[in-house]
C-alpha cells in the first residue's frame, strides 16, 4: 500500500500545556489537547507532574531526533 492509505508523523511541537501540534507525511498539520489522555491513562498520569513535557519547547519524533 502507498503512504497515502499509512501517514507518517513527521513532528510533534508543543504549544499551550498539554496541546500538541503534529505535522504528518501527507502535509497535513493536526492540533491535539491530549490532558484527557494523560489524565484517563493510570500509566499515563505522571507526566502530568513533570515540568519537561516540552511545553514551550520543540519536540521532534523520526528518525534521528
């Protein structure tokens, strides 16, 4: 199957706490509020304590980052 029918993330950029904006193989640039998750998710829930869940800093996910 091509790349249409399986984006790839690209990127992952931190903007206001707990939104993330993520840019995909297919240009297409999507922002997701992802407290509910952290917050629904036991495994999840720490992160909420920590201060380096990149906000306000780029993130960057692939190959060599």
């Amino acid at each position: 199957m091509s790349d249409f029918f399986h984006p790839k993330l690209q990127a992952v950029e931190a903007l206001a706490s707990y939104r993330l904006r993520t840019t995909w193989s297919i240009g297409e640039v999507l922002d997701v509020d992802v407290e509910s998750v952290l917050r629904g998710t036991t495994a999840l829930t720490k992160l909420l304590e920590t201060e380096g869940l990149c906000r306000g800093a780029p993130c960057r996910v692939g190959p060599g980052h």
